[in-house]
C-alpha cells in the first residue's frame, strides 16, 4: 500500500500522519502485522485503515524507544508497551497516532455537512451545548465537528484509566474557544471522574478536524 509518513504537532504533542491510498491495498500488506489473521474477515477498507494506523503507531513508538506494532485487545484496543499509553485514529485515507507516558485520545474526523449536523446534533449535544456553539464565531458546521472529536478523544483518553464511559452524554461540553473545549464529566458509572473538567485542543486543515485530550 502507498503511504506517506509526516509529524506535525498539536497542543505540544508529536503526531504521527499517515496519509494512504487504499486503492493500492493488498491482502499481502497485511503479512507485515503480527495479527494478520485477526483481520482475515474484515472488509477491504477495514483492513487498510487499520494497517494506515499501526504504521502511525510504528512511527509514534520508535520516538520512545520501541519498535514493536501495537497488538489487538479483548476490547480490539491497541496494546501498547508498559509504562507508555497511545491512540490511533483514521478518516477516509489518513491515520493519526499518538504515544505518551500518560492517557491520551486522539481523533480525526471529517468536517460535517449540514445536513450531517442535522441529523446527530440532538445524539451528542443537549440544549445547553448547542447554546454554546451557536453562539461561537465558528460555523455550526465545525463547531459540532468539534465537539464530536472533542468528546470522542476525552472518551478515548479516559478508557485507559477506568471501563468506558459509555455515549456522549458522559462527557458535556461548557465551553469552546479557538484552539480548545473545555468538556466536563457529568454523573456516571465511574464516580471519581464525576464533575471533572478536562481541555481537549482542536486543529482544522479545512478539510479535517484533529482533537487531542491528554488525561494526565
């Protein structure tokens, strides 16, 4: 599969990019995984996703000192070495990973189309929530965009500490900014995250939003 390998930096952190063209996907690319055969039944574009982001990981985890490829989890959550916490993401023919010595969450998502907007806007905001983004300079459009990622990376990033916390509506959000949303944990099956605040930052390529949430 061709694939080109970039880093750029978010909130301070290195970010490991690779863009991908699934139409040169093979079934054999995939020999280079030690679990090769845990995807034997995926779909075609499953299967190039999923090699795009453990070659993100590869990168990422040669900054610290390793050179291993994440494994799958009973969760099917990359595994990654002791002492150290990652995350990976993908979107259309980009993957994103990310490695730390501390919980992470890291998420790429496509910038949504009005009608998109229309049609999810009542699964993962409440009133409140909307209220704040729509009085935010940002078109609706990318600030909904936003607080998706946003609160799928704090999602990501919290996972590596306690069980999950379930859908959206775990994580509120109550404020966002030009580079930033400040997300609050609201009561849920884990009680010591209750009422706690966390800052995910956000970037925009035009075409893409990235968030990243550092759990530490």
């Amino acid at each position: 599969m061709d694939v080109q390998h970039t880093v750029f930096s978010v909130a301070g952190y290195p970010l490991h990019r690779i863009d991908f063209n699934p139409q040169t996907f093979s079934d054999a690319d995939l020999l280079w995984l030690p679990h090769h055969h845990q995807l034997q039944n995926a779909v075609r574009k499953r299967k190039a996703e999923h090699l795009a982001g453990r070659i993100a990981a590869v990168h990422a985890l040669r900054d610290r000192g390793h050179n291993q490829i994440p494994a799958i989890g009973s969760q099917r959550q990359p595994l990654w070495p002791p002492g150290l916490f990652g995350s990976i993401s993908h979107c259309n023919s980009t993957a994103l990973a990310l490695v730390a010595s501390h919980p992470v969450g890291v998420d790429i998502e496509n910038i949504m189309t009005p009608t998109l907007c229309e049609e999810i806007a009542s699964i993962i905001l409440n009133e409140d929530e909307r209220r704040i983004l729509l009085a935010s300079p940002l078109p609706l459009t990318t600030a909904l965009t936003i607080a998706f990622s946003a609160k799928e990376s704090l999602l990501k990033a919290l996972c590596a500490l306690a069980p999950p916390l379930g859908d959206f509506t775990a994580a509120r959000l109550v404020a966002i900014s030009a580079d930033s949303v400040q997300l609050i944990i609201y009561p849920t099956e884990n009680p010591r995250f209750n009422g706690r605040r966390y800052r995910v930052c956000w970037q925009s390529d035009h075409h893409h939003i990235v968030t990243l949430c550092a759990a530490a």
